[in-house]
C-alpha cells in the first residue's frame, strides 16, 4: 500500500471516529467466509458499519484525534476489526447473538459513551448499558410515578374525601 492510500485510510478513519460516538474492535480472523458474510449482512441490517483495518493504520487515526484513545493501544494486535454505531449495545448484543453458533468475534474492546471497555469479558457490562432514550424514559416514569399514585388515591377515594373535608370544616366552624 502506497503513502498516498495509507493517508487517505487514516484520513476516513478519522472522519468516521469524529462522527461517531460508539465502537466496538473485535477479532473476526479464522471465521469462514460464509460466517464473516452473514455476520457483514447482519450488522448492515441493524445499522453497524464493519470495516476490518490494519491496526498501525487505526493507531495513527487514533493519534490524530482529540480524544486520548492510548487506553485501545495495547489491544491492537493480530487481526482488527472496527464497527461503528450509534447505538450503545447493539454491537455487543449481536456479538453475544453470533457467538452462540461460533466461538468469534470476540470482543477486543470498545469505546462507548466516552468510557473504555476492555477485553472480552466486558461483554456482558455492555450489553446491559442503557441508551440515553431509554434512561430519559425510566426518569420520566420515576417522576411519574408519584403524581400516579396521588391521582389514583384521590379519584378511588373521592367520596371519602369530600366527607371529611365537609367534616373537617363544620368541625372547625
């Protein structure tokens, strides 16, 4: 690969790591090629770009950013493989997925929601993150819940509230 080429891969990979928030590395060697095709086909379908890159390439990218991703660099070895999302778990979810057929991916690491996770035992720690609707959304329900709860008792008990409140004020008249 020329200087030229090497440039403009470093330069795209810049671009896509400014632009996206979330990814995920993975080792995807020693799958076949019917396994890579159909895991490509899947996270197309669920909005994941999957570039495979060299890793001198991705480091470089990395060292060009604002972002201190140096917490990445000791995972860069052997075969890397970059996807991209704006989800903060669907990666990690069809990891998990293709894994029941098949001992690959594996997770190398990831970068998600400004936070590193390394190695693949933190699968599961990312399968379980939260995205910001869905935390928007329990918060709201939190909020709610009370007033619900204050609703419901005054309209299941109206009649009894208006009885001691009339009681209460010819009590004090």
């Amino acid at each position: 690969m020329k200087k030229e080429e090497k440039d403009q891969v470093i330069e795209a990979l810049v671009a896509k790591l400014s632009e996206t928030k979330n990814f995920y590395l993975t080792d995807t060697s020693a799958m076949t090629v019917e396994k890579t095709n159909n895991l490509r086909r899947t996270c197309f379908k669920r909005n994941i770009e999957l570039k495979v890159v060299k890793n001198t390439l991705l480091r470089k990218a990395f060292d060009r950013l604002e972002t201190d991703y140096s917490a990445l660099y000791p995972i860069l070895k052997g075969s890397t493989a970059v996807m991209f999302t704006d989800s903060v778990n669907e990666p990690a979810k069809l990891i998990k997925e293709v894994r029941r057929t098949d001992d690959k991916p594996v997770l190398k690491g990831a970068y998600v929601e400004e936070s590193f996770y390394i190695g693949d035992n933190m699968l599961d720690a990312l399968i379980a993150i939260k995205t910001k609707n869905e935390v928007i959304g329990e918060i709201v329900g939190l909020l709610q819940s009370p007033a619900r709860n204050v609703v419901s008792a005054l309209q299941s008990g109206g009649g009894k509230l208006a009885g001691i409140v009339k009681t209460l004020s010819e009590r004090n008249a």
